[in-house]
C-alpha cells in the first residue's frame, strides 16, 4: 500500500528477456529495498527480483504490459518510484494500491501561476469511479478531481509535485497510468450488487 506522495525518482535503464523483465538504477531506494520488496513504479506495484548495487530488476507480467504504460518506456526516461506504507509512515495523500485501472492521455496542459492544470482523458469504464474532488493517482501520484465530464477529468498539479515526480516532464498526448480511489470502487461495487 501507498500513498501517492513521490519522494524519489528513479532511471529507466531498459528491458531484459523481451519485455518480461525491466531493469531500473536509483540508490537510495536500492539501499532500502530487500528482495521480493514491492516499489510502486509510476504507480503499478512489482517485487524486485534481483539488485546489483544502484540497479533494480522487476518482472513485468502480461498483465502488467496490457493495462499500464511500463511496455512503452525510453531509455532513460525518469520513473516515479514510492516504498511502501509502514506502521509509522503519515497518510499523506490517499490510499494508493499499485493496482492501475487503466491508461489515459494527457489532452491538455494550463499554466496556473507556477502550476499546472492537466485534462486527461480515461476509459470509459472507469468513469463510475471518480467524483469531483476525489482522489485519483496519476503515474502513482496523488492528486484531487478538480473538474469532471464523461470522458476526461483535471487536476491542477502543485510546482512541487511537478519538481519532484515526473508529471513536469510529460507533455500533451503523452499516456499516464491511472487509479481510481480504491474506496469509491468498493463503494460503487456494493451499491451496484445491492440495488434499493
């Protein structure tokens, strides 16, 4: 479990066995990660399979390549990386699973002062899912519906969110992964087996 709240950025150093495994160098969370640990990586949670010193290895499973954007990575492009929630870690954003929903796209970018207002647009599937000033996380960060139609929602994204994660670099057109707030879907899942 996570929280959404970004403090380390790691590299994307490529691929291995095809695509079944992706290989990932940032050491500080290598210093704090044990083997069969989870990291949350832009927002889907995978165990680290082996570590050489600053370098990370992850399995990617067939699910993991269908419903997020870890497939279509860059050489080099920056990751968000997360260490789970202990005992003594502050709730700081909302409850992040790792679990991605689905994958949306960036439509359009505002400048707000020295922020940003994003519009992504998401699968229609998940719309029953998010509410106006509920949480979503986007490459697992945590952020709040600001506005919401039928298929885009935005978020405006604070300038130190946008420093330390690596939703200041993505540009328009760009895909993110997405999880809807796992409250609002157990709710949802209740209410839609128990009808009034």
């Amino acid at each position: 479990m996570f929280t959404g709240i970004i403090k380390n950025q790691g590299l994307f150093k490529g691929y291995r066995s095809g695509k079944q495994e992706m290989v990932v160098e940032e050491p500080f969370v290598a210093g704090q990660l044990e083997l069969g640990g989870s990291l949350a990586i832009n927002g889907v949670c995978l165990s680290l399979i082996k570590k050489d010193h600053d370098t990370l290895f992850f399995n990617l499973s067939e699910e993991t390549l269908k419903h997020t954007t870890l497939g279509s990575l860059r050489p080099k492009e920056r990751l968000n990386l997360e260490l789970p929630l202990s005992l003594s870690t502050p709730l700081s954003g909302h409850i992040v699973t790792g679990h991605v929903d689905g994958v949306g796209k960036l439509k359009r970018i505002k400048a707000m002062g020295k922020g940003k207002r994003f519009t992504i647009s998401f699968p229609s599937e998940l719309r029953p899912y998010f509410v106006p000033k509920g949480s979503v996380a986007l490459n697992g960060v945590s952020l709040t519906v600001a506005d919401l139609s039928s298929l885009t929602f935005d978020v405006e994204i604070i300038p130190i969110t946008l420093e330390e994660s690596n939703l200041g670099a993505i540009r328009r057109g760009d895909a993110v992964n997405i999880e809807c707030d796992i409250l609002g879907k157990y709710v949802y899942n209740w209410i839609s087996k128990h009808p009034r």
